[in-house]
C-alpha cells in the first residue's frame, strides 16, 4: 500500500459526503413536519365549540332566577364559560348570585342558576350570555344570548 496515494484517493469522500446530505435534509424535513403538528394541535384546542345552551327565567320565585341548560352540542370544559349579564360577569357583580354549577366538563343537560339581587327584585331587560374563551385567551365566542323579560308595567323599547 502506498501512502501517498491515501492522500490522493478520495472515492470515499462522495459516500461520505451523500450521508451527511441526507441526514441534514431528514433532520430538516422531521423538525418542518413536527413543528406544523405542534402548531396545528394548538388552533385545534382554540376553535370554538359546537354548543347550544338554553335560557329559562322563572317569574313566579319571589327571587327572579334564571337557569342556564346546555341543550345540545359538544361538552365544553367549564373552566373556559363564563356567564355575563350586560357584559359584566356574574361571578364578579355583587347584584347576582351565581351558583357555579358549570363544573368540570359543561355536558348536554348541565345546568346553572343564576339569580338576581334579592326578594321583590326584577328583571329588566338585560342581556344575559354563555361566552366561551379559548386556552390560549385570545379568542372568544357567545355560544347562547338572551334578553331578560322586563317587569310587568314597563314599557319595551
């Protein structure tokens, strides 16, 4: 063997060279690949769901109360509803009490009561919405809206 030639023979450096090519490009190709699935599992958890909820005052309680159903659709987790009257929500406003009911996972025929002030109190026209927010916070949906009865003797708008 003549080692001037080792010096001069460079055969191997082209399989060499193709192996280092290929695992760069498969690097590449599995960091592109799994930053869209990372990136797209996260708008997933971020659209809004699929939920209906349904509204029901009760006039005749000497406290005027509403109960709040999810009446069909997907199961929304409770931690991202929030209940708004006038766009205030209720857990925070000292003139409604809010019984918390919407806990855990929100499912088709959950309920929640809502109730306002104190006896002889009415409703009087306020808007009242099931809105959702997403994980991330930076989206929000109304999935159910109603507008409260006003007092008999007053007039509607």
């Amino acid at each position: 063997m003549n080692v001037s030639q080792l010096f001069t023979d460079d055969d191997a450096v082209s399989s060499v060279l193709g192996v280092v090519i290929l695992v760069v490009i498969s690097l590449t190709l599995a960091l592109t690949i799994g930053i869209f699935v990372f990136n797209s599992s996260e708008q997933i958890s971020d659209e809004k769901p699929e939920a209906s909820f349904e509204f029901e005052f009760q006039s005749d309680a000497s406290t005027p109360m509403l109960t709040i159903r999810h009446e069909s659709g997907e199961p929304v987790p409770a931690d991202q509803l929030t209940v708004t009257v006038d766009q205030t929500n209720v857990s925070l406003s000292p003139t409604y009490e809010f019984d918390q009911s919407f806990s855990g996972t929100v499912e088709t025929g959950a309920t929640a009561v809502v109730t306002k002030g104190s006896a002889g109190s009415t409703w009087e026209g306020e808007t009242v919405q099931v809105v959702w927010t997403a994980d991330s916070g930076t989206e929000t949906a109304v999935l159910g809206e109603i507008t409260a009865p006003k007092a008999a003797g007053e007039s509607a708008a």
